[in-house]
C-alpha cells in the first residue's frame, strides 16, 4: 500500500502529528464466531468471538532506523467477547475487550513500548411500553474492574463510570 496516512500525538497535549508513511505492507487475518442457543422459552443467549492479528510494517526505505517496524499504535493482536442475554423484554451484556503491545512511535523500541490493555463492560436493559410509546432503560457499567489503561500514550481513559440511558420511540 502506498501513501498510508497515520496521525498520533506528538509534543504538546491536543497536537497532532500527520505522517505519510510512504510504503506499508499490512497482512493478517479476522477470525469471527457467533453462537446463539435458547435454553429456555423466550431466552436466547448469544456469544460472539472476535480475533485479529495484523502485521503493518513500514518499508518506505531500507535506510530508516524503523525499517520493517510496525506501524505507531496498530496492535499485533486484538480481540473481543461479548456474551447477551434476553428475556421477556430484559437484556443483560458482558463485553470484554483486548488490545496487544503496541508502540506509540516509529520505532519499536523498548522506550516507545505501549503496554496492552483489557476493558470490561456490562449492562442491563428492560423493555417497556407506556400506552403507545415503546422505552428501552439501560444502566451500564463501563471498566467494571476499573483497569489503568492509555487508548493513546498520556490521554488516559476513566477507571470505573456508570451511564443511565432511557430511550423512546413513539
């Protein structure tokens, strides 16, 4: 591929940097499963499964010191599970997500290692109709065991949060 743009941040906080990589080679492989049974009258449990592992190195010129590096913030592995429930108009989810080692610049040095970082995260929905108007109430809890983790290097994300949503349809 050529011409492969990536931003990432660079100096200052909230500047970014743009960078033209040149040549890249990215290869890997999606691996998706998706198994829903109903062990019971009006329950259905559903479980999806998500695997990915992506090589994309820089190979613009044999001369860079990162030549053959993986490209800033592009994990080698990655992956999800997300199990649902539903009941009588209730629902109940459990996500969980990982994201591997990466490096938050050029060069794949111990200096610019970004450690991994998993997340998981649950809710509970109900259902309801008020004469004519459908509602759904969802409460989620969001890092539920409120890991330390960086999405990009110095712009942490929240440790444990609660959100409470309530959606219509009329």
């Amino acid at each position: 591929m050529r011409d492969k743009i990536i931003a990432y941040p660079k100096g200052q906080q909230f500047r970014w940097t743009m960078l033209n990589l040149g040549i890249v080679d990215i290869r890997g492989a999606d691996i998706n499963a998706l198994l829903t049974v109903s062990p019971a009258e009006d329950l259905y449990i559903t479980g999806r499964v998500q695997y990915t592992f992506q090589r994309a190195i820089d190979v613009t010129s044999p001369a860079d010191n990162y030549y053959r590096h993986q490209i800033p913030y592009i994990p080698r592995h990655s992956g999800s599970a997300v199990v649902n429930a539903t009941w009588r108009g209730w629902g109940l989810n459990y996500s969980w997500i990982y994201v591997g080692v990466r490096y938050n610049q050029q060069e794949n040095i111990r200096y610019n290692h970004t450690q991994p970082w998993y997340t998981s995260d649950i809710s509970v929905s109900k259902d309801l109709r008020l004469g004519r108007v459908g509602m759904r109430v969802l409460v989620e809890v969001n890092n539920l065991l409120s890991q330390d983790y960086d999405v990009i290097i110095n712009y942490p994300m929240p440790k444990r949060n609660y959100r409470v949503t309530i959606t219509t349809q009329i």
